[in-house]
C-alpha cells in the first residue's frame, strides 16, 4: 500500500526526524566513540584517528561536486560495501569519507577510487584548499546573480595541486554564494566567491498587483528606496511601486519578496571577490570576508577572470604568509594596503564600506575569561 | 542520445575535478529529464540568466517547511523541469551513512524525481532536486513509511539543525554534538515543519572553538564546545615534538619544508594571550590567561588536548549580510554543562526563552540577530535574565548614551518646570 490521495490524511505518519546516527557508524566509529587521543594526517587526504583503546581509524577525504546524481551516490556506495563495510559519511564541506579500521585497507582503497577516472580526487585535508561549499546558482535557484556549480568546477580545476597537497601556510576555505541572501554564507571565508546583482530591479506593472503585498516590497527595502507609486495599465490606473535608483545597493530583497521587481541581468550580473574572514577562533577571533574585487563578469563557461583573480590571492597569500597564519590574519599583519600590492589588485572606492553595522564592540567569540563575574 | 546540444557546457567536462555535467549526462540514460536540466542550464550559460520562475508553494499535508517549490520560466521547451522542487530530508547528525540507507533512498530518488541531489545542502539537509507536484506526496508517503525518515525544514521556521563530527572521530569535542543536535532535532520537530516563527532560526553545534560547522557564522544559536580547567599536556609528547619526532599540527603542513619545528616561535609566541611558556624542559600553561583558542592544541595534538571539565559556550544571533550586514554570534552564555542526563534542560530553557521573546515582538523577517540589534545587547540579556559580565563585549561602550531608567535616578523623571522657572529665570 502507498499513498492514497483520495484519503490523503490516512495512515500518514509525520515528524519522525531524521534517523538515529548511531545505526550508521562503522563498527571502530561505535567502539571507540568518545575515545580518541589524537590524530595525525599521514598523506593528503589520508587521516589516521588513535584511540585510547589503541584501535585506530583511517579516513580517506575525496572531494567532488556538490551536485551529484542518483548514480553517482550508488557509486560511492559500491565502494564504500567493498571496501567500509557499507558505511561513509560526508564533511560539511561536500566532501565524502570512507573510513577503514587497519592501514593495510588504506592502499586498496585509495588504488580503487583512482581506478574510476577524475571522479573521487583524494585530499582536501591540512594546509590546502578543501571542497568549496557552494550553492545553486542555474541550476536551481530563482534569484542568482551568477551560476555556482560551473564557477566552482572551474576555480577547483585551477587549484586542484592545492586540494591534493598541502604546501599552504594554513587551511584556505573558499565559498561561493550566487547573490547576497548567501545561502551558502560565505561571509567568513579565507576567500568568497559572491554573486552580485549592478542593476536596480524593473518593475512589472502588469502583474505587481496579483503577485506582491505592496507594503511587504515597500518595506522589504533596507534603504527605503522602494515607494508607493501610481502606475497606469491598459488604461486604468493602479497602485504599484517605484524604485529610487540612488538609493538602490542592489541587495534583491526586494525581489525576495515581491516576484514583480526582477533584478537580474546578464551584464549587470557578476560576481565580486571577498577575502580574509575566518570561522575559527584560533589564534585570532572570527572575521569577516572583506570585499576586495566588487565586479568580475560572468565570462561562461569557465569565468576566467574570476578563476584567475582567486589564483592569484592563493600564490600571493602562499608566497609570504606565516605558518598556520590564514588569509585574514596575513592581511591585518602585513596590513590591508600591502595586501592590494601583494595580490595586485586595484583599490576602488567599492572597497570603503558605505553601509551601516555598529555593534562591533559585541564580542563575537568563545575567547574570554573565567573571571569573578561568571558565576 | 542528447537532447539539446550544450557546447558551453561541455567544456566543463574537461580538467581535473569531476564535472558535475559529466554526471548528468551519464544520469540522462535512465532519468530524461536531466537532458531539460542540462538545455536550461546551458540557455542560462548562453544568456547569462536564471531561467527559474520566482517561488511557488508546494508541500506536503500538514507541513508547512521542508520543500521549496520552483518552475521553469520556459517549460514548453524544457518540459522535464516544468516542475523542478526541490526536497531537504533531514539528515542523520554527522552524516553518517549506511549504503543501505543511502541506496533505498536513492531509489526512491530515482522513482519520483529527477534523479540530482546535493549531498548536502548549505544547512546540512541532503537536497533532492527537482520533481513535480503530483510526486510529493507519494515520495513523503515511502519516505516516512518504507525508510522512517522525514523531511527538514524551510521557510520561517527551525532550519534542520547541523553538528561536526564530534566525539564519533574527533579527539577535541569537549561535548557530544552528535546526541545534543539529534536530541534537539527530534524535540522541536513541530517547530521545523509548521513555520510560526518572524523568520528562519538555526542550530548548528560545534565541539569545540575550531567551530568545523561554522556555528558561530550562521546560526541563530551556537553551542561550541570548550573547557574549565587545564589543558591536558603530555610532557613526553612535548619533547617528541621538540625533538621533530612528530609532525606539527599533526601534519597538516607537512606538505612544504617549513624548517625544525620551533616551540617557541610556532606556540608559545603565537598564544593570542602570551599564557604559555618552556621551563626545564617542559611546557607550561598559565590555564587562568587561556581564551581556549585551540592553537597549541592543533599543533601539538598528541601533547596537548582540551581540559576534562568540559561543556559549551552559547553565542546567539549569526546571520549573512541580509539585510543589515553580517553578523557572528554574540557570547550570552561562556559556560554550559552539555548533559545527557537531563536531557539537556538548561539548554532547552535557554532556547524557549529566546524564542517567547523573538515571537512576540520580532519584525516580519528579521533573524533573532537582527532583533538583537534593533532592541540592544542590554534590553536581551535582561530577557533572558542573564547578568551582564565583561566577557559580553569586546570593549565597553564608547558613546556616554545611557538609557537610564526612572527608578534608577533618585527621585525619577518627574519635575514641576514651574517650581524650576520660579529658581531659574528663562
């Protein structure tokens, strides 16, 4: 018995949430949870996990696309069932793991994804470049100002001696989101890939009425460049919006929330390069990406420009950074001038931050004392 | 045989990282409409455009999240993603899989959509791409009937909640990320599936402050593991590492001749608060300076390793830029005992708190960050009854506008200006 959609509320079953992880480890996972004493990365790609129990665990990291196919995952399932016992587990940087509990497992392993072409590139651990999270781009979404798949692919192949090595002076993360909502957040990035819209949206008379609340799309505007306005349509007048381009940055919000304000265009479009934000509060305590580049054009199918610009800040950032120091904290100790020279890049007044924010003094991190006022 | 031609595309299928137009194309031979999803996506590579129509509200009966709803702009001549929505299906914390899990599930995949997926989705779900309407219900029947999993969410509502590897292969998680983020999961099930909240709101759990799920960046509450008392050190271990007998940073730069490793330059110098220092041979820490940054950890993992009075620290309030700018979480709370015990109690007050206060006076759209920032860190932390303590703030304030309040100033706001007038002439 399946669904019945004559009798659609029968036997349904809902909020069961997701599955106990617990069923899906691997036997040495289970054993030795909560056990382990330390880790070593034996070659790129290769991590051995030591447990107190002296049981050991050997994870080989392959990289790949985001966007992967039915057939694709049976794949690493015929994998993962010859040589992991039938179980895996993916980063939450897209890479996938296989995992095998002796060292003599690693080679056979490691032989079989290279057996399958370009499809399982190993590495993506230590000092290097891992897998870039991204997001739809074309291939999903309705509000991009670039694509993200192509411009990942393209980016990855340039840096791919990056991902299979580890030659750095710290880890490199690069994202990419295809507009400003950041559904990939990439606002704390080593580097950040950004879609971004140039032109202010158009407002479509004829079908604003049936599609938007008016006052959502007047006050979905940060800037309040989004007005009420009378419009006329086949001869008869309306109430609609307009749309004060002084004002306008170009966010899209005002699309988000009203479908009759596209902004999207193939020359206004592109993509503008962020660096130097961190996750990590090691050392130095999180950072913000900084924009460096505002506008690169959407050459497809392998947008040379930006491919070029994100090389050029990995080798500058690889020739003269300390060890274990990241994009952003090479840039604040040679300071942010220097950066510019050093990855000769032209600064431009889009570098000189125009917008609002001034909750700075917040302490946005884990670092602090145990002093007398914690309780 | 190809449906459209996609000489752009095409060149993606050279170099050296795998091409994910290779893999629709292969999976075109038995799913079709992967060829209309590589003829629009090369229309768009030719034009420079999306070709999706803007939104479109589909789901499933009695679920208000967990399925975004998305047409083509031009289905007539791409009629296999006419309708292209796209599922999120809860994932398994860390995820874990077995190839049995991931294979009926792929099957499923195969029987009523498109057969794409993202393994995962920016917030943790695994994404499956594009089906049509009249499949959806039939999908979640299987789903919750033949594999007992569920959706995830979307829409203005608890995101699917996300955690890193944790104590399942991690040395350093100071609490487990993995029964904390399932635990949680699984309560607020309700609040994933049926949107009551102003806007998205997002979990993320990390075990300790090298925050591998980017915690503190996108998620509306935090929890990153850290510690109370010493960092754990290994004195033998120390001496291998001086002695170049194990690798730095357990070997994350062996991969460049970065010279002998140096204790003093690579770790005691680089301590973001100068806590540490060689005696006799020995590392010492002064563990009452330490910010618990990780660093010496991550160089040093098999002499050093996070105290054993462990919990987290809660910081609430990240977001991406839109719309007021980026935020990272705020520190609310420096230390939290993460226990299984009681079922996570002061955790799950912690969250309620915030969430009755966020309902009720939160804006259409705003993230609790955003709310944060319009009402005060002070006006906040008296709702969540929470003393104000230095570690709150980078630095004080430097602006003397203080919103005092009647009962704090003797005698309150109320004056006669006519008794003031007969003292002092205007």
């Amino acid at each position: 018995m399946g669904y019945n959609p004559d009798k659609p509320m029968d036997g349904r079953i809902s909020d069961l949430g997701p599955p106990h992880y617990e069923q899906f480890f691997p036997a040495v996972i289970k054993e030795n949870k909560g056990k382990w004493l330390w880790h070593e990365i034996l070659q790129p790609g290769v991590l051995m996990h030591k447990s107190e129990t002296g049981a050991e665990v050997y994870t080989v990291r392959v990289g790949g696309a985001r966007l992967v196919s039915v057939e694709f995952i049976r794949e690493v399932c015929d994998i993962a069932d010859k040589h992991c016992d039938g179980f895996l587990r993916f980063t939450t940087r897209n890479n996938i793991e296989f995992m095998v509990d002796s060292k003599a497992k690693v080679q056979p392993l490691l032989d079989e994804l290279a057996s399958r072409g370009n499809k399982f590139p190993v590495g993506g651990t230590g000092a290097g470049v891992t897998n870039i999270v991204h997001t739809q781009g074309w291939v999903h979404c309705h509000t991009p100002a670039t694509d993200a798949s192509g411009v990942v692919k393209a980016v990855m192949d340039e840096l791919f001696d990056y991902f299979t090595s580890m030659t750095l002076p710290a880890q490199c993360r690069i994202a990419l989101a295809c507009c400003l909502n950041m559904c990939g957040a990439v606002h704390a990035s080593d580097i950040a890939i950004l879609g971004v819209h140039r032109k202010p949206p158009m407002i479509d008379h004829l079908r604003i009425t049936g599609v938007c609340e008016l006052p959502l799309a007047i006050a979905s505007c940060p800037l309040g460049a989004v007005k009420p306005a009378k419009a006329v349509v086949d001869g008869k007048e309306i109430k609609s919006v307009q749309v004060n381009v002084e004002r306008c940055m170009f966010c899209g919000n005002c699309y988000t929330m009203c479908p009759a304000m596209p902004l999207a265009d193939p020359e206004g479009d592109g993509i503008a390069i962020l660096v130097g934000g961190k996750v990590s509060n090691r050392i130095s305590m999180p950072k913000f990406s900084k924009l460096v580049i505002p506008f690169l054009p959407n050459t497809t199918p392998r947008w040379p420009e930006t491919v070029a610009a994100v090389k050029k800040i990995v080798e500058a950032y690889s020739k003269d950074a300390h060890k274990y120091e990241r994009v952003g904290e090479w840039a604040e100790r040679i300071g942010w001038e220097k950066f510019f020279e050093k990855c000769d890049i032209p600064f431009t007044m889009k570098s000189i931050d125009d917008y609002r924010l001034a909750y700075d003094t917040w302490r946005t991190s884990t670092q602090f004392k145990y002093t007398s006022h914690i309780k | 045989m190809a449906k459209h031609e996609t000489p752009l595309l095409d060149q993606l299928e050279s170099g050296p990282w795998p091409s994910f137009v290779t893999d629709l194309k292969r999976q075109a031979e038995t799913k079709p409409e992967c060829w209309d999803i590589l003829g629009q996506l090369e229309l768009s590579y030719e034009e420079r455009i999306t070709h999706w129509k803007h939104g479109g509200i589909v789901g499933v009966f009695g679920y208000g999240g967990g399925i975004v709803g998305r047409y083509s702009d031009l289905p007539k001549r791409f009629p296999g993603v006419e309708h292209f929505h796209t599922i999120r299906v809860a994932q398994p914390a860390s995820k874990y899989y077995s190839t049995k899990n991931l294979r009926q599930l792929m099957d499923l995949w195969e029987k009523y959509g498109s057969g794409m997926t993202n393994f995962h989705g920016s917030t943790g779900d695994i994404i499956l791409l594009g089906t049509r309407t009249e499949n959806l219900e039939p999908f979640f029947w299987d789903l919750t009937h033949d594999m007992g999993q569920d959706l995830g969410g979307s829409g203005s509502n608890l995101r699917t909640p996300a955690n890193c590897i944790g104590q399942s292969r991690c040395e350093w998680a100071c609490y487990d990320t993995e029964a904390v983020c399932h635990a949680m999961t699984l309560k607020y099930q309700d609040e994933i599936h049926r949107p009551a909240f102003p806007y998205k709101f997002k979990f993320k759990f990390s075990g300790c402050p090298n925050d591998c799920v980017a915690a503190i960046a996108r998620s509306d509450i935090a929890v990153i593991g850290t510690w109370k008392d010493q960092i754990r050190i290994d004195q033998a271990a120390v001496k291998e590492y001086i002695a170049g007998n194990y690798p730095s940073n357990g070997g994350a730069h062996s991969g460049r001749d970065w010279g002998k490793f140096d204790i003093e330059k690579e770790v005691v110098a680089l301590c973001p608060t100068q806590c540490m220092w060689m005696e006799g041979g020995e590392l010492k820490i002064d563990d009452t300076e330490c910010t618990r940054c990780m660093h010496c950890i991550n160089v040093m993992p098999r002499a050093l390793r996070p105290g054993a009075d462990t919990g987290a620290t809660i910081c609430v309030g990240a977001k991406a830029p839109i719309l007021d700018g980026a935020q990272f979480a705020t520190l609310i709370i420096p230390f939290m005992k993460m226990s299984a015990d009681n079922e996570f109690e002061e955790l799950v007050e912690f969250i309620e708190k915030i969430w009755d206060w966020w309902m009720e006076i939160g804006k259409n759209r705003e993230r609790v960050g955003e709310t944060m920032q319009r009402l005060g860190l002070p006006a906040f932390l008296k709702v969540m009854e929470v003393e104000p303590i230095p570690q709150h703030v980078k630095e004080p304030r430097s602006n003397p506008y203080v919103f005092w309040s009647d009962e704090e100033v003797p005698g309150g706001f109320e004056r006669d200006v006519v008794e003031f007038r007969a003292r002092h002439a205007a």
